[in-house]
C-alpha cells in the first residue's frame, strides 16, 4: 500500500519541476566608483585616488571606508609629500653646500666656470692688474691706498648717516603720533563724542584730509564735523527701523535714562505752569512702562 502511494505521488510530479534546463542567473555586483582628489604640493598639482591610498595604509582594497575617513587620509597624504619634498630640497641643497665648498678648495677654477666666468680672463686681468700695482712708484701705491680707504670710509659714513636719518624720521613720526593722539584726547574732553578708537580716527581721517588740501586745523576744530557724522548716521539708522527696532537699537539703559529725562522736564513743566497761572493742581497720571515706549517710539518715528 505505501509502495504504490509512494509511486502516485511520483507520477503525479511534473519532471520539469525537479529539474530544469532553464540557466540561473546570478547578479551582477555593482562597481562602486573610487573617489579621487587633487592636491597641491609647493606648485604641483598631484591626483591620488581611493586605491592608492588603501595601498599606502595597507588597507585591503575592498574595506569601505567613509568620506571622512578618505579626506583624513588624504590631508595626511598631502602632508606626507609636502615632508617628503622639503626633505628632498633640503638634501640637495645641502650636497650644493659640500660640493661649492669642496670645488673651493681643490678646484676654483671648475667653481668660476660653472659660475659664467671665464677663469683664464680673470686670472689675466688680476695678473694685470697686480703687476702694475707693483710697478707703481711707492708714492703713487701709498696714494691709492690712501684713496681707496677715504673711499671706504664715505661710503660706511653715508651708511651710517642715511641709518641715523631714518632713525631721526621714524622717531619724529612717532613723536608727532603721540601729541595728535594727545591733542584728540584733549578735544574729547570737552566733547559729546566717546573715547573710543572710531572716534579717534574719525577726527585723525578729517586733519589728514584737511592737510592734503593745505588747510591748517587742530582736533578741537575737528570735533563738530565728527559729532554731525554721527549724528546724520544714526538719524539715518532710526529712520530706516521700525518702531519696535529703534527702541532695540537705543539699548533698555538709554531707554531708562530718557524715560527719567522727560520725568524730570515735565514735573519742571508743570511746576513752571502752576506757579505761573494758580489753578487747583491736577492729578498726574503716571504713565506705564508700555505706554512711555509707544509715545517714545511716536516721537523717534515723527
């Protein structure tokens, strides 16, 4: 009984789904483009890409590894070759150094042809020259000796004088910055304008100018023109802000102290107004803070 189950079941199978001629197909990885960069080191453009430097660090090649990771990796490939580079120029020039030195003391002659001197012409010329020194009557060498010392010393005392003259510039410069700056100072004292470095060079910009065109002032003279500037530059700032802004820009501190301000000229108003005409004196009605901002704002904006 089991057998011939065991053989329906067998026959009633298609052969086709045991087994099927058809090919199986396999997916296709997908390459990943490597990313590349391009740096430069002392003038050069050099390019390195995603596999050489796996390679450099001795990463295998299909370890991924983030985009932060590949531009550590490639400042510290830059750094590397800028080393590398400087090492290597150093190292050259160095073996110039020995080899200068070394072609002074067995071969000049080699150092001054390779230099565009001709050492056979320089070697007449100083030969020449020599000679006629030497056949030169005492008097005349002692004579140009002489010359050629006096020569040396206009020369070191030109140095000298050009050097202190410089020194004797720089120092009246300086001294005349110290006293403008003073004389700024002073001007400030008796001033609305702050003690601030703007301001300074707010007053220091209009004498240059004013000295360029031949117009002898000094920094008190300068003061008003400074203050209107200001003044014309914040107007132009309320003016360009809304209510709201102009009170911001104004700062709570300067608010307070107008607020106290106009406090004290009304009750000086007031006072004056009573005394003047005698009426029963009214209630004041104190203000809020909400309000005295609204009618402040009011009266910035009109």
């Amino acid at each position: 009984m089991e057998e011939q189950t065991t053989e329906a079941i067998e026959e009633s199978v298609p052969s086709e789904s045991i087994e099927s001629n058809e090919p199986v197909t396999q997916a296709t990885p997908v390459e990943i483009p490597l990313r590349e960069a391009k740096i430069e080191v002392n003038g050069q453009t050099l390019q390195i890409n995603e596999r050489q430097l796996k390679a450099l660090w001795g990463l295998p090649e299909n370890e991924p590894i983030t985009d932060k990771e590949f531009k550590t990796m490639v400042s510290s490939y830059k750094a590397q070759k800028t080393s590398d580079i400087a090492t290597r120029n150093a190292r050259q020039q160095e073996k110039l150094v020995n080899e200068i030195a070394q072609l002074i003391q067995q071969n000049p002659w080699e150092l001054l042809q390779r230099a565009g001197y001709n050492p056979r012409q320089l070697a007449e010329e100083y030969l020449t020259q020599a000679i006629e020194e030497e056949m030169l009557p005492e008097n005349e060498r002692e004579l140009k000796r002489v010359r050629q010392e006096k020569e040396e010393l206009e020369r070191q005392y030109k140095e000298e004088l050009s050097r202190r003259e410089q020194e004797q510039i720089n120092l009246q410069v300086e001294q005349a910055q110290k006293e403008i700056t003073s004389q700024i100072i002073d001007a400030l004292e008796g001033s609305n304008l702050p003690k601030n470095p703007d301001v300074v060079k707010r007053i220091a910009n209009y004498m240059y100018l004013a000295e360029q065109k031949g117009i002898s002032v000094n920094p008190k003279q300068v003061v008003p023109l400074v203050e209107e500037d200001l003044r014309n530059l914040n107007a132009q700032i309320l003016r360009s802000l809304d209510p709201s802004n102009r009170i911001n820009y104004i700062g709570e501190d300067l608010l307070k102290q107008i607020r106290q301000d106009d406090l004290a000229r009304l009750k000086q108003n007031q006072t004056t107004s009573t005394q003047s005409q005698p009426k029963p004196k009214p209630q004041n009605k104190k203000l809020t803070k909400e309000e005295w901002r609204k009618e402040l704002a009011e009266r910035i904006k009109n």
